[in-house]
C-alpha cells in the first residue's frame, strides 16, 4: 500500500502567517492611505458612494448612507462617485470628491428641485413670466411666440426660445432669453437683449449651466 506523502505542519503554518501578514500590510497601508469623509445632506433619502462612475459596469458601492453627517473611510487622492437619491419633489443626481488629506473632509448635497416639480410650478409662472416680457419689449414681442421653456434649480430662473411668427424673412432667426425671480417673486429679463445663442461673456450673472441648457431649447 503506498504512503500517502506527509505533510509539513510547519511549512503550512510558516505559508499561513506569511499570508496573514502580507494581508496586514495591505490593509493598514490602505488604511494609512484613507481618510474620513463626512456626508452632509438635505431632502436626500440615500447616498451611494463608489470608486469608479455608477454607470460603468454596474460597480457596487462602497458605502451606502442613509443618516446625514455619517462618515466613510476613503482612499486619498483618488475621485469618489456620490450618487444621491433626491427625496420627493427633489433631483437625483451624482457629485464628485477627492479627498486629498485635509482634515475635516466634507461633502455637502443640496439638490434642487426635480424636473417634475419644476414643470408643474411653471404652470403657474408663465402668465407673469409673458407680462414681463410685455412689459420690457412692448410691441415687438407680439412678432414671437413664446415657448413653454424650463424653470431651473429652486425655480428661480426660467429660460426659453422666442419662435420669430412675423412677416419680415429677414428677421426670421428664433431667440433665446433668461428671466430671474427675486426674492419679492418678481421676473426680471436677465439676459437682455434676447439673443441668438447666450454667452457666459456676456451675461456672467446667470449660472452658466442655465445658459448652456437654453442654447440646446429648440
């Protein structure tokens, strides 16, 4: 009957604890290479954090918080995805952050409002938003029709395109305009004159991702 070869206890148990510390090295190197980060938010019901974008390969998160002002370990220097999911009524949506080893890393989440909530508000805006208009360019804006348009952020800013309806064909070309809400709820044009394509050069009082969305308004 052949012998089965013995094994070595003490090679195994020397394979074992060399493992076991290569696996501690690893670990405390990227501990020592992780900072906290703090996550602060509002009218948010989760945050899913992940070291690669959420839509590339359907990646897991690293963390997932519920609780504003929780803390997740991060690797340094290296860009972390937060997807957050808006409560009712608020946007859903992705920031980033790199944490670079400062102390008292925080990200902080504010979205505004949903796209669908910012389109049932402006039902109830756009009979001030064309007397505005009216108001400003008296006559000449009977040559446009007015399109429904957007609303932004808190619905503080509108934006549209004026569609030319008049009989000059030389005068043919559709306009773009932003209007701002202040705090009294009044609409001022914010973007005058009414131009072809908005330029941040021209009008750097208006968020420049507004004026990016209006240019793309058919």
């Amino acid at each position: 009957m052949q012998q089965r070869p013995r094994i070595n206890k003490k090679l195994v148990a020397s394979f074992i604890a060399v493992l076991v510390l290569i696996v501690g090295i690893v670990m405390l190197g990227n501990y020592l290479n992780s900072q906290p980060v703090q996550v602060d938010f509002e009218n948010v019901t989760k945050v899913d954090v992940y070291d690669a974008q959420p839509d590339q390969d359907n990646p897991s998160p690293v963390a997932t918080i519920t609780s504003s002002g929780s803390s997740v370990r991060l690797q340094k220097d290296t860009r972390h995805f937060f997807a957050y999911e808006g409560a009712e009524g608020y946007a859903s949506g992705t920031t980033e952050f790199t944490p670079t080893g400062q102390e008292n890393a925080t990200v902080t989440i504010s979205p505004y409002f949903s796209d669908a909530k910012l389109d049932a508000l402006l039902d109830d805006e756009l009979d001030a938003i064309r007397q505005t208009l009216r108001t400003k360019y008296g006559s000449p804006v009977n040559d446009y029709e007015l399109q429904r348009g957007k609303l932004y952020k808190f619905g503080e800013w509108y934006g549209t395109t004026l569609k030319y309806v008049g009989d000059d064909i030389f005068n043919s070309d559709t306009l773009r305009v932003v209007l701002g809400k202040d705090d009294a709820g009044t609409w001022s044009v914010a973007t005058d004159p009414p131009s072809i394509s908005l330029s941040k050069f021209l009008f750097p009082d208006v968020p420049v991702e507004i004026l990016r969305d209006v240019n793309k308004l058919k």
